[in-house]
C-alpha cells in the first residue's frame, strides 16, 4: 500500500513538473510574442502620428502658400500703380503692412532692384517660405514676399519628428527613438524613458547605421542596451530609422512571478490530488478487496480441510467462471481491435495506390515526397515520365489497350529503379519517380537511358506503329526547394524542354526552373527554356 502511494505522489509530482516547464515555455513565448506585438504596435502608432502630422503640416504649407501670394500680388499692386518705384522707406513700409519678413523688386534682367533685406552678402540663410508674383508694370519683373519664419510657426523634418516622439506613449523601460539615416544621429526620444541609447560593441556611427540597416523591417533583436539587455525592434520610415525598444528585466521578472504563481498553484492541486485519491481508493477500492481476500481465503480454507474444493464448491466455481469470461471477453475484444486496425491498414494502403498499376497515386506519392523533404538535409532527384503519342494508342486500340500499355510501362520502371525508390502513376500517361540519396548526373543519364531503351524494346509495336516512347524530366532534390508543388513545377519544366526537343528523351532542370509562361519574361540571365522559346520564336 505504502509503495503504491508512494509512487502515485512520484507520478504526479513529476506531471506536476512536466506541466510547470510546459507552463513557462509556453509562458515565455506569450510573453515574447506580447513584447514584439507591442513594440511593433509602438512603431505603428507613431507611424500614424508621422503621417497626420506631416499632411496637416502639407495643408497648413498649402493654405499659407495662398495667403502669401495673396500677399505678393498686393505688394505688386501697390508697387505697379505708382509712377515710378517707390523708395526704401515705403517698401519698409509696404513689409510691414503685409506683415512679411521681405519684399524683394527683381528687375527684367533679373536682377534686385530694392529689397528690404540685405541680399547682396552670404544668402545661406534661405528664407523659410517665398512667393514670387510676375509684375504688371515694365519697370519691373516679379516681387518677392519672404515669410516671417516667427509668424508661421512652420517646423522643419527633425522638429516634426521630435513632436511626434513627444506625443507617443510608451510604458516604463520602453522607448521609440528616431534616427537619422545619413549621420547616425539621434533626432529624439519618446518622454517617459531613457534619454540615451549606447550599444555594447557599437562605437562609431557608421557601425551603428549598419547595425540599423541589417535589422531594418526585418524580425526583432536581443541587444544590450545602456548595460541592459533589451528587445530592439527597426523600421524605416519617412527617411528616418525609427527604433523601439524594451528592456527584458522586467518582462523576465514578470514571467518569474507567474513561474512561481503556477508552481505553487499547481502543487497545491496536485497535493489535494493524492490526498483525495488516497482517501477514495481506501473507502471504495483497497477495502473490496480486502472483503474478497476474506471470502475467498475462508472458502478455500473450508475446501482445504473439508475436500470441497476437489467436489467443486459453487462459491469458487462462480468466481472462477467470472474470470474466464472477463478473460475470453478481453481476448475476443483484443483480436477485433487486431482485425480492424489489419483493415484500416489495408484500406490506408489501397487509398494511395494506383489500381491499375500497383504503383502509388498521385496522393500516396505527394505524400511520400513531402515526408522526404522533412529531412534536415533532403538529397535525391524527383522524375516525371510521359508516353509520348500515348493518345493515339486509345483511340486506335481503345482504352483497355491502353491500360496494358500503362501496366507494361509500370513494369519497366520497376525493374530500372531500386526498391528503396518510390514509383507512382499521377493520372493517365503521367508517371513519377522519386530516388532517395544523391545520384551523380551520369548515373542519371543511364538509369533514363534504360527507361528509354526499354520502352522502345518492351512496347515496340506501339514505338513502331504509333511512335509511342518516353519522355523524362528531373530535378535534382538538395533542400532549396522544400515543397511538393515547387519540385513537381520543376519538373515539370524540365519535362517540357524534353518533349520540346523532340520527344524520347530526357532533361534535367539542375537550374530548378519553375516558369512554366509561354513568353518569356526574362526573369533569369542564364534560362535554357528562354533559349527553347526564343528558338521557337525564330523557326515560327
């Protein structure tokens, strides 16, 4: 009794900590993808912000550009209804009164004829925003208004990017910064965190914009960051590199809190468990038994002393039925489950077998190339066969001639591949190969040789009389094609240039060509199908 409970308590303390590792594997990929989805939820708010903000700052440029040329052209009236220009102190004037940063008269050469502002020395200092209006008078060309920078309150790129920045809310230990993708400086922060980002192995700023650069739109990185490792997520956007990132302490402290909460949690249950298991194997199991002992022993005594047991005593003659037919009820259950699980067996394999051939069917072959290319390193060749002028064997012998074609051509690739091959008929007079382990290409050559060869020899009155042969593409198998439709798309390709060479005879897509367009797109520099059709072309 005491070895029972004892290991009940180690079954369920080890399910206990199965279940406690499972818990916090699971926990820490929730907390990771939580983190990643926030951080990117970050980007994507600030994205917005950036957004709005510069198409609000579009339509405040627009509806300024038409406030200042309505400024212009009243400064160009004012000008061109006089008799002649006006003198400095009335172009003062004229500033103030549109209440403008210049006024600038260009000549008809072009040249400055009065400007309140000195533009004859350094003109580095552009003005923000101007207007130019063509003149109505021949005294002069154009007038130029220069806005007030202190009146329009207008924001440059970094200034518009730092004001977004401060609008984004972000939690403790998380921050978004914007970069300048030039110079690798930071243009500014988000508010509530760290004003500072300095990464371990990172001194120069040209490594520090390649850094940027590798980890742009691409998954999130684990970097130290200001001595703690932190999650660092990178997007490029608006021509600046913005950057997200979260500091793991404290996602690691929360997921060693829940460990802890689960842990506990799941002890308790599981020493509630034992103890009531325990509590109800004692009251409903172990004390049966213990009543059966004793009927049975004070029976058997009985018999023992008295000889009933040799004269059959009916107590023990009905025990014993009893289990024999638990007995013969558990074996016949046992050999049904046997004869059906033989079915299912057999139905599995006759669903992915082809009836006429014996050969696998388009869904057992699919299958097979897809556990294939399950392995780590997957390394074989995937053949399609097609019987060339197959149709004019079904409509001059009829189909059931056909299906002894089908069956003799099965025949041959069973003797000219290996066992360990898997070999399938896909529909009608499409066939498939599939050779586990590298071939060389010369090997290739000759097993497709003998194919060839052999449909020639075993069904030659059909070679002679309706042409009937063999065409073959393949495609090397060497891990950079992993899917089932991408190798059958090669080759297929491959299946195509050979019967486009003129039938019965084989071509292997080493180049693993899928393009199966019938013009050419120039997708490729080196295309043998593009030489076939540029070929094709030509001859039409």
């Amino acid at each position: 009794m005491r070895k029972l409970y004892q290991r009940l308590a180690l079954v369920l303390g080890m399910s206990a900590v199965m279940t406690v590792l499972i818990f916090t594997v699971s926990l820490y990929g929730r907390s990771r993808a939580e983190n990643i989805h926030y951080l990117r939820q970050l980007l994507d708010g600030v994205e917005e912000n950036l957004s709005h903000n510069s198409e609000d700052y579009r339509e405040r440029l627009e509806l300024l550009e038409e406030d200042y040329l309505k400024r212009a052209r009243a400064a160009e009236y004012i000008l061109s209804s006089g008799p002649g220009l006006v003198s400095e102190e009335e172009l003062q004037i004229i500033k103030e009164l549109m209440e403008v940063r210049a006024v600038t008269v260009i000549g008809n050469s072009g040249e400055i004829l009065m400007s309140t502002e000195d533009r004859t020395g350094d003109e580095s200092e552009e003005s923000v925003f101007h207007v130019t209006v063509k003149a109505q008078s021949d005294r002069f060309a154009a007038v130029r208004v220069d806005a007030d920078p202190g009146r329009l309150g207008l924001m440059d790129r970094e200034d518009l990017m730092r004001s977004t920045l401060r609008q984004a809310t972000t939690e403790h230990r998380t921050g978004i910064m914007a970069v300048d993708p030039e110079t690798g400086e930071i243009i500014g922060f988000t508010r509530n965190n760290a004003q500072d980002f300095e990464l371990a192995g990172i001194d120069t700023a040209s490594e520090f914009l390649g850094l940027l650069e590798s980890m742009a739109d691409r998954r999130a990185a684990v970097l130290r960051v200001n001595e703690v490792y932190q999650r660092v997520l990178v997007r490029e956007t608006e021509g600046y590199y913005l950057v997200a990132f979260s500091a793991l302490d404290t996602v690691f402290a929360d997921m060693t809190w829940s460990f802890w909460e689960g842990l506990i949690g799941i002890g308790a249950v599981s020493t509630a468990a034992i103890l009531l298991v325990r509590y109800y194997l004692k009251k409903y199991l172990f004390r049966h038994f213990e009543t059966v002992k004793e009927d049975i022993s004070r029976v058997l005594a009985g018999a023992a002393g008295s000889g009933a047991a040799d004269a059959g005593i009916p107590e023990v003659q009905a025990f014993v039925a009893a289990i024999s037919e638990l007995e013969k009820g558990y074996l016949d259950q046992a050999e049904g489950m046997h004869r059906m699980e033989d079915e299912l067996s057999r139905a599995r394999t006759e669903a992915e077998r082809d009836k006429l051939t014996g050969l696998y069917n388009r869904r057992g072959m699919e299958k097979r190339v897809e556990i294939f290319l399950k392995q780590e390193t997957p390394a074989g060749t995937f053949v399609l066969f097609d019987l060339d002028n197959f149709k004019r064997v079904n409509d001059s012998e009829g189909h059931p001639e056909g299906d002894r074609v089908l069956e003799r051509f099965a025949a041959c690739l069973r003797e000219c591949f290996r066992k360990d091959d898997s070999l399938g008929r896909l529909g009608g007079d499409e066939f498939a190969a599939l050779i586990s382990g590298p071939v060389p290409d010369e090997r290739l050559e000759e097993i497709f040789c003998t194919v060839m060869s052999g449909v020639r020899e075993g069904l030659e009155t059909y070679y002679k009389k309706y042409g009937v042969s063999v065409s073959i593409g393949a495609v090397p198998i060497d891990g950079k094609v992993r899917t089932y439709k991408g190798l059958y798309k090669c080759a297929d390709t491959a299946l195509y240039i050979a019967k486009y060479l003129g039938k019965d005879r084989c071509y292997i897509n080493k180049e693993k060509i899928s393009c199966m367009k019938k013009e050419c797109i120039r997708c490729r520099e080196d295309c043998p199908r593009s030489r076939l059709l540029d070929l094709k072309s030509r001859e039409e």
